[in-house]
C-alpha cells in the first residue's frame, strides 16, 4: 500500500484551513476548529491530515478488495473535477442533480437506466423511423437523463463506498446510503453536521484548489490499489500456469504402472520317471485282491 505524501504545507496552500464565517458554524463541529481571524473559523490541519490518512486508507482497501466508489457532488466549482476522477479511475458520480431514491430505490433508476440507453441506441441508428418532431423530443430526454444518470450507467448495484463534497447540499445522498449502510467519505466544513460519517475530513469544501487537492489524492490511492489488484491477478494466472505445467510433464514423464502378474509354478515333469509295465500290473493285481 503506497499513500500519496500529504503535508500540512499543501493543504495550507490549497486553503483547506479556511472555513466559514463564525456565525455560520455549525457547533458539532467545534472539536475540528482550531480557531478564529478576522470572524472567519481556522480549520485544525492536524486532525485533517490525520483523518485524510485514515479516508485513503479506507478507500485503498475498498479499491483492493474489488469494491466500487460513488463520487457524489453537484457544486459547479466541483463537478468536472469529479467526473474526471470518476472516468480516470473507472468509478461512479453523480454530479449534476441526486434524484430522490437513487440507491434505496434502485430497481425504478435501473428501469430509467435502460430507457436512457434505449434512446441513445435508437437516435445512433440511421433509419430510425421516427419524425424529426420524435427525434428531437428524444435527443431532450436522452440529455436530461444522460446529465443525471450517465455517471451511473454502467453501475450495476449499489456501490461499495462513497463519497460527498459538502454534506449539506447532498443531505440526500447521505441519508439513502445511512439507510443501506454504505459507508461515507466526506468533506466537512465548519457549517457542517459530521453525525453518520464514517470517515469525515474537516476541510475547505468550496475553494477549487482545495477541491483539486482532495481528488487528486483520491485518484493517486486507486490507482495504487488497481495496480495491487493486477499484480495479484497475475500471479494467481502464474500459479495456475505452473501447476498445470507441472501436472503435465508428471503425467507424460511418470512410467507407467504395469500389473506384476506372479508365474506360474511349472510342474517339473522332466523328473518325475515314467512308471514301468510291471508296476502297473502290480497296482492291477493288488486291486482286484482286495
């Protein structure tokens, strides 16, 4: 497991320390505050750096075990960083609109799923049959659906983790994967409510480099920890090759077992001497006697 180096110099120069304005607070969140200046709450860099390892820990292991993430943010100063991440790394997001029931009712997102690849498949095709008038009202859905669900297309069931930029515009979010129990990675500002997190990490939730900061990390982890799995798939494959190849050369080198069938005990008859005429009537004659 390689981490990615994270020192208090970068989060200070991405401005991960800077929350809001103190009558903003939330008071849940007194225990990561390190202090004031100038009416604006100084956020404790320490317990974020220590609670940052902790978040890619936990997300190396999920990467490692073969578990899927759900990148969730629909701020506009994150939602390219977070789809880049998601394509990057192979992974989910959402970062347009959270539907309601987007995990916990998931066989009615599934159906809406298959209706948005529908569409794009009918609008591919040359002859499609439709008016222009049709083709134009489903180029609309297919983009309406494509905004909202295209980072969970290929998403089969709910995902292993995941993972929120401010927790109170995807109160949501939060709520359905509590309700499932999917653990939560979160960015927590000093206006936010960290009950139900399990892994939090106080931080600057607004400013893009922060934001850039916290993904870029993300993305170092799981690249590591695919890589981990490809070196273990490979030497499985390796094992597998070797056994088999030992298997074979025992099958083809090995001689035979043959059945070791006992001889035959010959009746040694060139010993044994032929009886004499006399002998014979002698036997005759002692027979009829009797």
């Amino acid at each position: 497991m390689k981490l990615p180096v994270l020192t208090i110099k970068q989060l200070l120069e991405a401005g991960v320390h800077l929350g809001h304005k103190t009558f903003r607070w939330n008071p849940k969140m007194k225990k990561y505050i390190f202090g004031s200046k100038d009416s604006i709450h100084i956020i404790d860099l320490v317990q974020t750096l220590e609670m940052a390892t902790s978040a890619l820990q936990e997300i190396h292991r999920c990467i490692s075990s073969g578990g899927k993430i759900l990148f969730v943010s629909t701020k506009k100063q994150a939602t390219e960083t977070i789809s880049e991440l998601a394509k990057s790394t192979s992974q989910f997001y959402v970062n347009h609109r959270w539907l309601g029931g987007m995990l916990t009712n998931w066989k009615t997102i599934s159906n809406s799923i298959k209706r948005l690849k529908k569409l794009s498949e009918d609008l591919k095709k040359e002859n499609t049959g439709f008016t222009k008038k049709e083709i134009l009202k489903m180029g609309i859905q297919r983009d309406k659906l494509e905004r909202s669900l295209g980072g969970i297309a290929d998403m089969k069931k709910t995902p292993n983790m995941i993972f929120v930029i401010d927790t109170n515009v995807e109160s949501l979010a939060i709520k359905e994967a509590l309700k499932l129990n999917i653990p939560i990675v979160a960015i927590i500002d000093t206006n936010s409510d960290p009950t139900g997190i399990d892994f939090p990490i106080p931080g600057n939730d607004d400013a893009r480099r922060a934001i850039n900061l916290y993904c870029e990390l993300i993305k170092q982890t799981i690249v590591d920890a695919q890589k981990n799995i490809l070196t273990q798939v490979s030497e499985k494959t390796e094992t597998k090759e070797k056994l088999e190849v030992s298997e074979t050369k025992e099958k083809i080198f090995s001689p035979k077992e043959k059945k070791v069938s006992k001889p035959k005990e010959k009746k040694d008859t060139k010993n044994k001497k032929p009886k004499s005429i006399f002998a014979k009537i002698k036997t005759l004659a002692s027979k009829k006697i009797k």
